[in-house]
C-alpha cells in the first residue's frame, strides 16, 4: 500500500470532527478488533478530493468487530453498549456489527452465501467493490491504522468496480446508483 495515500488518508480521515469523533469513542470503547469501514472511509476521501463539505451524503458510520460468540444475545450487549456511548445524531448513525455473525444473516439478507470469517479485516476482502474495501482503527497512540485489501488507488481514483475475488454482488446496482446520485464524478468500471 502507498505510505503516500496512506498519510493523504490520515490528513483526510483527521479534517473531517465527525468521523474523528465516531473513531475516538469506538476506540474508548475497546472492541476486539473493530475497524470503521466502507462509507465512513471511502466517502471522507472522495468529499475531500471533490472540494465537498465533510460529512456530505454519509449516512451512517459502519464498525465491524471480532468476537467469536456469535450468539445474538452477545451482539446485542455490544449494540447497545455502542448506542449509550454516543449522542445523537451519531447514535443513530453508527452502525456495529458482529463480523464472526455475519455469515449467520447475510444469505438471507442479500441472498448470497457467505463463509465465516476468521477476523475483521477478512471482511473487507468480499466488499461489493474494491474502492468501498478499506478500514481504519484510531490506535490507542492516535496513530491511524488501514486495512486495504485491494490498496487505495481506487478509492483515490474514485473508481468502482466489482470486486474481482467473489461473485457480482446482487446489490452492485443499487450500490453504483447511491455514489453516482451523490459523487456523480466517480467512474465505474463494469465489464458485465
């Protein structure tokens, strides 16, 4: 990955209070190996590269963490421990999720089969496009740590294609149509 995008991302992920925020108390409320991802992330670059106000068509803050309780009652605690530890309207916009759970729901959420993964960063790797693929943690020394499984080209590019380890994912058209009604300078690359 590029030390160079890596440190832009930073500068990026640091200017905009909102995500910083979201960030710092994700990161006072210790989950095992939690990272916020995909719009979070992705949106924060391409509203600084498009001169757009931080914050602009974000809907919500997206943190996967690892616990291998897969158990609803265990996620549940975790839920509304993440939900008592912000105000609104950011209680209503972060959104945490069980990464060790996911295979439980996904197929019957977005009819697809999904295998169990074996930690957080392992999820980003089957993200509908390569562009939404990337996680970040604020460390506990402040630093920022990324996980990009497929590098930050793309997102810096503001490019969105399938991602090319999994099959097309059913809600690819519905994903291109959200970032072009709201970045309409992103180029999506589809060769279906």
């Amino acid at each position: 990955m590029s030390a160079t995008l890596e440190a832009r991302l930073d500068r990026m992920v640091r200017a905009d209070p909102d995500l910083m925020h979201v960030l710092t108390v994700a990161r006072s409320l210790d989950l095992p190996d939690w990272r916020a991802f995909s719009g979070a992330v992705y949106q924060t670059v391409w509203n600084a590269l498009g001169g757009r106000p931080v914050g602009y068509g974000r809907k919500d803050y997206d943190l996967g963490y690892f616990d291998p309780d897969t158990s609803w009652d265990a996620e549940d605690v975790v839920i509304r421990r993440v939900a008592a530890a912000f105000e609104e309207p950011f209680r209503s916009q972060v959104e945490v999720r069980n990464q060790a759970r996911v295979h439980l729901w996904f197929k019957d959420r977005f009819g697809e089969d999904y295998a169990p993964l074996s930690c957080t960063d392992e999820a980003l790797g089957r993200f509908v496009a390569p562009a939404f693929a990337v996680g970040i943690r604020l460390e506990p020394d402040a630093s920022l740590s990324v996980a990009a499984p497929f590098g930050l080209i793309e997102v810096f590019d503001r490019v969105i294609r399938p991602n090319p380890n999994r099959p097309r994912a059913r809600g690819w058209e519905r994903a291109v149509a959200g970032a072009l009604a709201r970045w309409p300078e992103v180029q999506v690359i589809d060769p279906a």
